[in-house]
C-alpha cells in the first residue's frame, strides 16, 4: 500500500489529539485518539457532515449512557443494551457513519457507573478527537478530490491502453496480464469511489453551481468511458480467443482496438487543452465503428467466429460509442475556453 496523505493527517491528527489531552490534563487521553482515528474523513464535505453528525449521536450516545451507568451500574449486559439502543437511534437517524465512535463513547462513558465528571470527561475526550481531525483534514495537504481525479483519469488510461492495444497480439505474459488487469479494475473501483463523493458532495448541497453540475457530468462520463474499455478487456479474455479466427480478422479486430485507443487519448487531450475541437475526426471514427461491425457480421471470414466475436465487436462498439458522447463534451468545453481566451485577448487590445 502506497503512503499517502490520509495515513499522514490520521497520524497528525492523534498526535494533536493527544497533545491536547495532556494540556488540559484529561485522564485517558487515548480516547481522544481512537475518535481521531475514527472522524479522518477522504473529502472536507464529508469531514463537515461527519463532524456535525458524530456531535449529535455523541452527546446523545453519552447522554444515554450516563443514565444507563447510573440506574443500571456498568454490568456487561447494561452496556450492552445501552449499545443496541444507540444503534437503533443512529440508524434511526440515518447517521449510520457515526455508529462506531458512538459506541466508543457510550462504553467509555458507562465505564464511570454514574460519576458524572468523569463520564463527562471521557465525552469531552471523544469531542477533541473529533475537533482534532476536522482540523487537520481542513489545514494539513486539504483533500483535492477533483484534481487527483483528473489525473488518476490519465494514469488509469495509461494502463488500460497498453492492455487493450496488446489484448489481440497477446504479446503480453499471461501472469502480467492478470497482474495488470487486477490493478486496472482496482483503480476503476477508486475511481467510481471519487466520484461518488463529487455526486454525494452536490446532491447533499441545496445550491449547486450550474458549472458544478456540468463538471459532474464530465467526470462521469470519463469514468464511464473507461468502464466501457474494461468492458472490452472482459469480453476478449472471455470469447475472443475460445472463437475461430482467421488472420483478417485478427488484423481487423487489432486495427480497430488501435483507433479507439488513438480516438480516447486524443479526447484526453482536448480536456488538457492541447487538441482544438475536431468534428471531422468524430465523423470519421463512428463510420469506422459501423464498417467494423459489417465487416464482423457480413465481411469475409465472418462465420467461423460465430457469436462470440459478435459479442467482442459488441462491446467495441459501446465502447466507442461512449467515447463519442465524451468527445461532444469535449469538444463543446474547447469552443468555451476558446471563446473565453478570444474575449480575453479583444479587451486586452482594446486596453491598449
């Protein structure tokens, strides 16, 4: 597993949990630092909502215990039916996030058996673990979901580019291969996490940006399109090589595997700014993505493949069916900028 920014922040954040356990002189600063543990969130939304959620479900879970360690002691079987009440409220509540730390407070609470100062010490405890990674998520290396998206778009890209462009040859070592395709489906898996937090994020707001929603619309898109491309690495592994084949088609199915990885590395390019919007490409891939599948399905040396090369030209075509929708996008945030930078430069001239 890779360091990363969240294990640096969960340890900075028990660190500052800790530190100021012992400046006020709490007893059982540890707590403190389970909560931090417990409240690092991946995005600053979700640290805001968990920190608002945890407060309520915290002070109620210590509430509760409070008055279950008084009336029922801290027997094994108070506590826990202290803790199946809580989840039912958590539940009830629709915070189900906060359950764990919750019931970290609850015992830790019940553990005082009605001595009121020290159940309120541990509550409080619990509260500064909390304080304490909201603020170090916020401050330290803030997360930027949008722009590690972005670029974990390009580096998944790579990867599925490389196995789609030698699926056909098999050129590529069959442990590699599996190695490989394990880390490209992983990434996608990471990929559709991130973006459900940008979707999470916007749904949760009542106001959402116009230009917020249009951007959701990209990187879902995106995502999609490189579902799409695993979609064809699935279908090759599981009927393309159990069918007959001739060299045409080998070639044919190559060649075409070969254009729509040229076609999506070209429509990465129009999002960085580096390809001007270009219809006439469009034009020209999706009449390639038609006489490929005549060709499949009605060219010569057709028939000994049989349905499952249907199947593989099928999710070909999806394929680069997604792939012309994401170049509409594309192209219609090009002519954006484009304009933008026009307007930009007339004002700057007229300035002179």
């Amino acid at each position: 597993m890779a360091f990363g920014a969240r294990m640096f922040k969960t340890g900075l954040a028990v660190t500052l949990a800790l530190y100021l356990a012992m400046l006020f002189d709490f007893q059982s600063p540890v707590v403190a630092a389970i909560a931090a543990i417990f409240a690092m969130q991946p995005s600053i939304y979700r640290s805001w909502r968990y920190f608002l959620d945890q407060l309520q479900t915290s002070t109620l879970g210590a509430i509760l215990a409070m008055l279950g360690g008084y009336f029922l002691s801290n027997q094994p079987i108070s506590v826990g039916l202290v803790c199946i009440l809580v989840i039912m409220i958590c539940m009830k509540l629709k915070m189900g996030e906060t359950i764990g730390l919750t019931l970290v407070t609850v015992i830790s609470v019940m553990e005082a058996s009605g001595q009121w100062d020290f159940a309120l010490n541990r509550f409080i405890l619990t509260i500064i673990g909390i304080v304490s990674a909201f603020l170090i998520n916020i401050l330290v290396f803030p997360p930027k979901p949008k722009e590690q998206y972005i670029k974990r778009i390009h580096i998944v890209f790579g990867k599925m580019s490389l196995l789609l462009r030698t699926a056909i040859s098999h050129e590529m070592k069959d442990s590699v291969y599996r190695a490989e395709k394990k880390e490209l489906e992983t990434a996608i898996k990471s990929l559709s996490d991130k973006y459900n937090l940008f979707e999470e994020e916007q749904k949760k707001l009542k106001r959402a940006k116009y230009s917020q929603a249009r951007q959701l619309v990209v990187y879902k898109q995106l995502l999609q399109s490189l579902r799409k491309g695993y979609e064809v690495l699935d279908a090759v592994e599981n009927h393309y090589f159990q069918a007959e084949r001739s060299e045409l088609i080998d070639e044919q199915f190559d060649s075409n595997l070969e254009r729509l990885m040229k076609y999506h590395e070209h429509i990465l390019w129009k999002f960085e700014g580096k390809l001007k919007p270009n219809e006439d490409e469009a034009e020209t891939m999706a009449e390639n993505n038609e006489a490929f599948m005549e060709q499949v399905m009605c060219g010569p040396g057709a028939d000994p493949g049989g349905l499952r090369l249907s199947v593989v030209a099928a999710s070909m075509y999806d394929y680069g069916y997604q792939l012309d929708r994401l170049n509409r996008v594309a192209d219609q945030i090009s002519r954006v900028v484009e304009d933008k930078e026009q307007e930009e430069a007339l004002f700057s001239w007229l300035r002179k």
